[in-house]
C-alpha cells in the first residue's frame, strides 16, 4: 500500500496539494535520504524529511486527527497572518506538535459563530468542496419587516455578480419591526453570500451568526472565543459528508521520526507538555506538579 507525498502530508494537515507540491518541485521534501521528485509515494515504514521536520509512515486503525468547534467573535479575521496586524482566529487555537490547523470554510470580520477546525487536510477540504453541499445554517438579524414576495425570491433565487443563489430554507425566528431574525439555510460558501443575498434585495444585515455547520451546532455554553472538540459521532458523520473513510478502517499516517533524536521526538532537554508547551503535566511530573523521583 502506498500513498502519494503531497496527499498523506496533506491529510496530516501540513499544507495543502498545491503548496506540497511546489515544495517539492523545489526540492524541499526529502524521501528515504533523497529529494522527492512529483510523483514519488510513500509506503509504511518509509522516512520524510519536511520543513525542519522529520516523520515516519505508520499504519493506524485509530483516528489520528482533531476537529474542534470553535466560536468564532466579531473583530477577528480568518487567516493566519494580516497585513493590518488584526486579531486572527488561529492565535487562539491549542497549539499542534507535528501538523496545524486548518479552517473549514471561513467567516468575515463581522461575522460571529461556528467555525470548524481540523489538522486533517483532506476532511477540511472534502467539506468545503461544493460536490459535498454540506448545509451551512446562519442567524440574521435584519433592519426593518421583509415582506412575503422577497422571502420567496430569496428561496427561488437571486442573480449574484458571481452567479445566482439562493437559500435553501428562510424562516422568521422572532423580533420587532425594525431588527427581525431570521434563520438561513444554505449548501455552498461563496464569499459573504448570505449578506450579499439580503443585500440585493436592499434589506442590511445587522448581525450575522452562524450556528450549524453539517451535523455540528454551536452549544449555547460555548463563550466567544472558546472552543470544544467535536464528539466522535459527528466526526464519523462528517468524514462521510466529506467522501473519506470512517474511522475504524486503516489508512497510512505520518508520526515523528525520533531515530537520532532527543525523548518524544524533540532535541534532549526541551521536552513540552499538553497542547505542546513548556512545562505541562507530561515529562516527568504528577498530578501534583512534583517531580517523581526515580524507582531505586
């Protein structure tokens, strides 16, 4: 069983195909001792050398990735570096050892509420893929009555500068005349669609929330800025939606190579902790946070 690089180190969450790819192209991956050329797989037991970084291909049952719920709130922006120096949403996620995170989908600056993270590269892009119409379910909070005609336009369609849209479902969900809410219901993730859709109708969009993604809600008890990894269930659940394997059948995957390395796959003396920082309960402590002593 073999595996092309760029897609097992993909999965791994370690950038995606195109990128890999031209890192390869480049000769920065090194397979087994030699530079890997396009087209090169990976099968168990072979050695990668990527981005500083050292792994081993293993064979796995178990899932061996993260997906997290994340609560995303007004005033950070979906990327991970911005040129006006804004807050971004991964400068509060849990640190990751050997891969890192990516985004399924994106919300805008304004925009608040569920935002799926996973260091699995193929499930984040089998989800944001339009093939999958995964279904995306939004608050809105709308100035002024809308009126019964403009509902049904909205379910039927409006013609968009990128193509027409619609939402799959619309229903008022309570409120005064002048600040309504509304639940969407839609299945793709053009770029501020929901808000362009009430606009073309010349309706403004007050507050815009999203609160379902799939299978996963966002639980009211998770504040902004907070997040919850996503129970197995829903993990299986969405691994399906996104066309992969469900937990439970083997697949290749990617772990730190530690020969000729220091304990846990790190230089001697720099061992880290839960979510990868210094001085957590791991190496050597207990629960109390003493050191154990060795057993004579």
């Amino acid at each position: 069983m073999s595996e092309r690089l760029q897609k097992l180190l993909a999965r791994a969450g370690l950038g995606s195909r195109r990128k890999l790819e031209a890192d390869i192209e480049s000769g920065l991956m090194v397979l087994n001792g030699r530079p890997a050329v396009l087209g090169d797989q990976a099968a168990v037991g072979d050695r990668i050398r990527y981005a500083d970084r050292r792994y081993r291909v293993v064979m796995s049952a178990r899932r061996d990735f993260r997906l997290i719920a994340y609560h995303k709130p007004v005033g950070r922006v979906t990327t991970r570096s911005d040129e006006q120096r804004r807050p971004t949403v991964f400068d509060h996620l849990p640190r990751l050892r050997e891969s890192r995170w990516v985004a399924v989908g994106r919300l805008d600056i304004n925009t608040s509420g569920l935002l799926l993270f996973t260091d699995n590269g193929d499930l984040a892009h089998g989800l944001m893929h339009p093939s999958s119409e995964v279904e995306r379910e939004y608050a809105c909070r709308i100035r002024g009555p809308v009126s019964d005609e403009d509902l049904r336009k909205l379910h039927e369609g409006v013609e968009l500068d990128d193509g027409p849209a619609r939402f799959q479902r619309c229903w008022f969900d309570g409120g005064t005349d002048n600040n309504q809410w509304y639940r969407v219901v839609l299945s793709e993730g053009r770029n501020r669609e929901v808000r362009r859709l009430w606009m073309a109708l010349g309706y403004q969009v007050s507050r815009l929330i999203r609160v379902r993604y799939g299978p996963v809600e966002l639980p009211a008890y998770v504040r902004a800025g907070k997040f919850i990894d996503v129970d197995d269930g829903l993990v299986t659940h969405l691994q399906s939606l996104a066309g992969l394997s469900i937990r439970g059948q083997a697949q290749m995957r990617l772990v730190p190579d530690t020969v000729g390395r220091g304990r846990r796959g790190g230089p001697p003396g720099n061992a880290r902790g839960r979510g990868g920082r210094p001085g957590g309960r791991t190496g050597g402590r207990g629960a109390s946070g003493k050191k154990r002593l060795p057993k004579s």
